[in-house]
C-alpha cells in the first residue's frame, strides 16, 4: 500500500533513457493524430499500439484493473450488441461502415499502458486541437482572404471548419473548449491565462464552423459550470476574502450574459449567417412554427424517424445500419399522406443517421442497445464524479478530461458519436483519460526501472 493509502502502484520507465522516450512521444503522438482526419486516426491506433506492445505486461496489468470498472464491460457488451445488430439490419453494407467505427476503441484500450504520462497526453489532444486550429485560419484565409485554393477543403463561407466536417468540428471543439474550461474558471496566475486563452481560441474555431449544435452544447456546459463556481465563491466574495475567488467563472457567467443580451435584442439582420438562422429557429420554436422544410426542421424530422424505427422494433431495433434504410421502406409503405415521410423530404433531408446518440442507438439496437449505452455513460459518469471529488481541486488541467465528457453527453444530442468516425476516436481518448487515475498496476512490474506512486 502506497503512503497515501491507495493500494496500487505504477512502474515507470527511467527519466531520460530510450523507453521513456518513445514512450511518451507515442502516446502524445497518439492522441495528437485522434484530433486529425480518420486516416491520421487510424495511425494513431498504431502509435499506442506499439507502446502498448512494448510495455505488454504494463498493459495487460492496467487491463485487469481497468476490468473492475463497470465502463469497461458496458463498452464490450455495447460493441457486441452492434455488432449481433447486423444481422437484421436492412443495410449491412452500411452497417458494417457504422461498426467499423468501434475499432477506435482500440485507441482508448491501448492508451492504458501510458496511464502514468495522462498529463502528457491530455497535452498531446490539446496540440492536435491546437494544429486544426491552424487549419482553421488556412480555411478562413482561402474563404475570405483570397488565400490558396488547397485551403478551402470544400467549406462554404459560413462554414469555417478546416479539415474537419462542419457538424464534426461542433463535437470536437466542444469537447476542446471543455479541456480548457476548469483552468478557466478556477485556475490562478500562468495557468488562468492559458485556460482562458485556450477556452477563447476553441469557441473561436466553434463560433466559425457554423455548428449551432456544437455552440448549444458548449454554452450548457459553460454556463454551468461557471454557476457551480462562482455560487461556491459566493462566501468567500460576500467575507471579503477575493484572493480565494474563482474569478474566471465569474468573468464568463458575465461574458455569457452579455454576449445572451446582445443575441436577445440585436435584430436578425444584425446578425450574420448561421447566427441568425439559429435565432429564427428559437423564435419559430417559440411561435411553435417550425417546419421540416429548414435545417433544424430536417434534424427534428431525423429525430421522429428514430422514434418511429424505435417503436415498431422497440426490442431489439431495426439493426446496425438499417436506420434510414427502415424510414425509405417504412415510407413507401405508408397509406396516408404525411409531411413527415412526403418523398422529396426523405429525398433532400434524409441521412444515415439520426444526427443524436441515443435515439439513433434506440432505433438501431433497440431497448437493449439504448441501456447499454446509457451503461457506458453512466459508467464514465461514476468516473468524473470521483475524479472531480478528489482533493486536488478543479484548477488544474487534468480535470480536463472529465468535463470533456459532460461536453460530450451535451452533445451528443446534436451528433451520434459512436458512428461519426472522427467523434468516436476522439470521444475514446476521452473515455481512456477519465478512466486512468484510477488505473495502476497492483504491483512493480519486474524490469520496467522504478516504482512511480499513485498520482494522476
């Protein structure tokens, strides 16, 4: 048992020699590429691959302990139940496209062996972050500064996302903002600089991208974890003691306030492009006049499709892939004229996916699916509580990863994040990084150099 009462330790290879090296740069590497395009992804799975092949009893000892967590067998039932899903699936072609997406599972898997360096690897997401921001601005120069043609990457001028996919690049950056979010709101001195700066820079690469889902859900997550800190400031503010006062929660509930005014009061034609398209969806929402014939009309529609494929297969569902090939059959058979299944609707509006997680598992897998997915959300849910219980306090960055995953419970309402290819490797390195502090090997591991406490 360590000094600090935690049973577990972690062997970790000497400071400076050729292990550590290529240890830590495969695992910055790793999580690094999970931020880029699928292929750069993919590479990333054979980056910590070969860390976790080199340090094989490392990794197969933070197996066994990463087994006695509820998550881990909730992600290995959900991945089963998709995969038994194919066969009832009307489009296994398709089917086969969505379950390839759990081979980034490997990726968190794999990060395991590097459970010791997680600070180096949170470092590592927030560089990959970091060079699609840069892509960002090559985007936005062709978009609108006359830059090279290569740079526009296929983006309307209303959609700045670099090389990611627009609706994609609202998942990603909000789950780059949430890495940011608690050395913004609780850190002190050079780390509430760089919180901040990062918190804006991400926002910044949302805001262009044009993903009003993305800016939904990290406003929530924002806002309310900016509540949470500043209502636990509020004695000492009220006491006078203001050197104990999270400052940086209090300037962003008062930056959202302000930026939620102007939005309130400033007329559409105020506003520009997707900004104001969002703020005529609230007031139709508001008028209850919302068609299918707009875009959120058409994400709204996806969603009743799900519903619908859900309760005629409410079991077992229409099967992995099948969701959109359910609604064309579904419609066809259809006796009476309904705007929801009229053909030039399915024509123009409808996708693979029902553009939100847990209906589009609710229509694919059914009841069963639903609950395991639910399972590994509650699972990762157990893990964040505690991490963000221990006493080392929020102000720091490797808390990151945890509100990273309620960023992605938020949006996960806009995105289906088990079948987006560039989402779920992301979303894996996520899982991983929450599940680590409480991953150590029970013993030295003979060989490896020297014994490492328990620290995250």
């Amino acid at each position: 048992m360590t000094p600090d009462g935690n049973t577990t330790v972690l062997a970790r290879p000497l400071l400076g020699t050729p292990s550590w090296v290529s240890h830590a740069a495969a695992g910055f590497c790793g999580c690094a590429l999970a931020v880029m395009p699928t292929s750069f992804a993919e590479v990333a799975i054979a980056f910590t691959g070969i860390a976790a092949f080199i340090h094989h009893r490392r990794w197969w000892a933070s197996l066994r302990l990463a087994s006695g967590r509820p998550v881990f067998w909730a992600v290995l039932a959900f991945i089963a139940w998709s995969g038994a899903a194919l066969a009832w699936s009307e489009d296994r072609s398709l089917g086969f496209e969505e379950f390839g997406a759990a081979r980034f599972w490997l990726l968190g898997l794999t990060l395991l062996a590097l459970s010791d360096r997680r600070g180096l690897l949170i470092g590592g997401l927030i560089a990959g972050f970091a060079v699609g921001h840069v892509a960002q601005a090559l985007n936005l120069w062709s978009l609108h500064g006359g830059g090279p043609e290569v740079f526009l990457f296929g983006r309307r001028p209303d959609r700045v996302s670099g090389w990611w996919d627009p609706a994609v690049a609202g998942t990603l950056l909000t789950i780059a903002a949430c890495l940011h979010l608690p050395a913004a709101i609780a850190g002190r001195g050079l780390v509430l600089v760089a919180g901040l700066g990062g918190l804006l820079v991400s926002t910044a690469g949302l805001a262009l991208s044009g993903s009003r889902g993305g800016w939904l859900a990290t406003a929530a997550v924002v806002l309310l974890a900016s509540a949470v800190s500043t209502l636990m400031s509020l004695p000492d503010l009220v006491a006078g003691r203001f050197g104990r006062v999270r400052w940086g929660g209090v300037g962003l509930i008062v930056g959202a306030a302000s930026l939620l005014t102007v939005a309130t009061f400033v007329r559409p034609a105020g506003l520009v492009g997707r900004f104001g398209a969002l703020q005529e969806t609230v007031e139709d929402l508001r008028d209850g006049d919302i068609g299918f014939d707009s875009d959120d009309g058409a994400r709204l529609a996806m969603k009743l499709w799900a519903v619908d494929a859900f309760a005629a297969e409410p079991i077992v569902g229409v099967g992995t892939g099948g969701y959109s090939a359910w609604v064309r059959s579904h419609a066809d058979a259809h006796p009476s004229p309904d705007p929801l299944y009229a053909q030039s609707l399915l024509d123009r509006r409808l996708h693979d996916h029902a553009h939100d997680t847990l209906l589009h598992i609710a229509a694919s897998q059914g009841a069963i699916g639903a609950l395991l997915g639910l399972g590994v959300a509650l699972g990762v849910g157990i893990e964040v509580w505690k991490h963000l219980a221990r006493a080392e306090g929020f102000a720091i960055y490797r808390a990151g990863p945890s509100v990273a995953a309620l960023g992605l419970v938020a949006v996960s309402v806009f995105d289906t994040l088990h079948v987006s290819q560039s989402s779920t490797a992301v979303s894996c390195v996520v899982v991983a990084l929450v599940l680590m502090p409480g991953v150590r090997t029970a013993r030295v591991l003979a060989g490896e150099g020297q014994p490492m406490p328990s620290a995250m």
